[in-house]
C-alpha cells in the first residue's frame, strides 16, 4: 500500500521512528468541501471527514492542542491521542467542519491567516483560472515585483494543468506579499476574459469571532501574509507572528497561544521569535507522531488526504502500534 507523505527519505524515517516509539498524533487539514478538481490536495469531503471524525473517536483519545502540551510537558504517555489541526481559516471551516465536530465531541485548532481575513485565497482563484480555461495558454510570461512566471504548455491534460498551478504557486510564494495583487491582476490577463474568482474565501472577523465561541474550537494564527516565514528577516517573522496575535485576540476576545508556521516553512530561529512573541505551541508540516520529547514550537502533523472510512483506518493502522 502507498503511504501518504512517504514519498522522501525523512518522511520514510519519520514513520519508522514512530511505529518503534508510538505517540499522539496531530492531524492537519486545510478545507472540508466538495471538489470535482483538487491538485493542490486541499480538501477533503463533508462525508469523508464525517468518516474519518467517527472512526477516531472510536479509535484514540481527542486533546485540545494545549492540553497534548501540557500532557508532553508532564511527561504524560499520550499514545492513541490525536489533536485536529485546520490551516487558513475557510469559510467552510465555519459552516461545514465544526458541525461535524461538535456532533463527534472532537475539538479542533483553527490556525487564521489575519491578512486575508474576509478574501479568497490567491491559490484558489489561480487554481480557477486554470481549471476554468477551455484550453491553456500556449505560454505565460509575466513579472512582478522582481519575479518571472515563465511557462510553456507541453499538452492540456490534468497533469498538464497541475503543472501549472505548482508553478503558479511557487512563483506567488516567492515574491513579497504586497506584491499579490499585482500579480493576480497580471494571471488574470494571461487567460480568456470572463473567468471569475474561485469564490473560495477566508472568514469574515464575524465568523471567525462566531467560530471562536464554539467549546470545540481554539483559535490560532497562520501569520498575517501566509508568508513562509524561512523567507523572512527576524524582524519580518517577529512582525507576523506578533502582529497575527493581537488581530486574533483583538477579533475573538480570547487569548491567542499557538500558531502554524505558513507552509511548513521556517528557519532555526523561527521556533525562538514563535516563542518569545507569546505562543506556547507551534505546528510545523513534518510528518511523523509527536515524539516524548518534542519541542512544543516544532510539533509535527500527519496530513490526510480525501479518504472514505475504511481506508482511512488502513493508514492510520500505519501509523498506530
């Protein structure tokens, strides 16, 4: 059977360590939402994640966030404990995920991303455009702020396509994000007229204040730019990680402890600024259980893809002693 997230050397030797040692598990997804094309693996089904949410209650042991910290701070043995993570802060988190957790008693942490707050994601409307287009442009050539989106269509299949959007998105995070706009304005113009925005967005302040209020929900921060934060100045990074906070404490009059590091990316200081900016937790994307004596500011995740019940539980049997 192939395994998700097995596909380098140290995913491999993640899940090694993790069938010998056993452990909690943190669990991140993105949307829960019907797609008829997801390249970008981000969501995962109304009906799969029902699944998947009964299947673990029946399995393992659920933890707030901050409680599996306070446990591994103990010194307490956590195995067949998981912790659900969700990343960006779609609207759909709000309608479609906290019902289906509210009804299975799962609490979850929602890590928003304070600068988008009430927009759609840039990565949605690229996918959009890509999936909208009756045929793709036979090349795309545009810079903005200083970076080059140089493509050249080699057939029109969904592979074809997937190429497309990886490389639309690696050129999006490698440019600051002040310069987004621009960019989406100058994608835009490289396809036919008439495609619209993917309507995929963030939440509102409202709803994110009205998702905070659910007993089931922590609320935590996924930077102000989604930025990787491995781009960045000590500075900059300091300048997310603080200023996200105080927009989510400001929105949600709660406090504000764990973040998520904007696309598993960060740099060896980065868990030290995480730390001193006022956060007691930090997810990172590296896959593997939580180790005994994790780093609170580094903790991995195991992604999950849009699988149905059964063969979900094949792979977390994968991971589980």
């Amino acid at each position: 059977m192939r395994i998700r997230g097995l596909g380098t050397a140290r995913r491999i030797a993640g899940w090694a360590r993790s069938r010998l040692r056993g452990g909690p598990l943190v669990f991140g997804y993105h949307r829960v939402a019907d797609a008829a094309w997801d390249p970008q693996k981000l969501c995962v089904s109304p009906d799969h994640f029902r699944e998947q949410m009964r299947l673990l209650g029946a399995t393992a042991r659920p933890l707030a966030l901050g409680d599996l910290v306070r446990g591994l701070q103990r010194g307490e043995r956590l195995d067949r404990c998981f912790v659900v993570t969700i990343d960006d802060g779609y609207e759909d988190t709000l309608t479609t995920a906290l019902p289906i957790l509210e009804e299975n008693g799962i609490p979850a942490t929602v890590f928003a991303t304070t600068g988008l707050i009430g927009s759609d994601f840039w990565w949605c409307e690229a996918q959009q455009l890509v999936e909208a287009s009756a045929a793709l442009p036979a090349a795309i050539e545009v810079s903005v702020g200083g970076r080059e989106l140089t493509w050249t269509k080699s057939g029109d299949s969904p592979r074809e396509r997937a190429r497309l959007v990886r490389a639309i998105g690696d050129w999006f995070r490698a440019m600051p994000f002040e310069h987004h706009g621009e960019a989406l304005q100058a994608l835009r113009g490289a396809f036919e007229p008439g495609i619209g925005a993917s309507g995929v967005r963030a939440m509102t302040a409202a709803e994110l204040a009205e998702l905070s209020r659910s007993e089931h929900i922590e609320i935590g921060s996924h930077g102000v730019t989604h930025t990787s934060l491995n781009r960045l100045t000590s500075e900059q990074q300091r300048v997310e990680l603080e200023q996200s906070r105080r927009d989510l404490e400001s929105i949600c009059s709660r406090p504000v402890v764990s973040c998520s590091y904007p696309n598993g990316r960060l740099a060896r200081e980065t868990p030290g600024i995480a730390a001193a900016a006022g956060y007691t937790a930090a997810c990172a994307s590296h896959e593997e259980l939580v180790p005994p004596n994790c780093d609170p500011m580094q903790l991995p995740r195991l992604w999950v893809g849009d699988w149905g019940g059964e063969r979900f539980a094949r792979w977390l049997r994968w991971w589980l002693n």
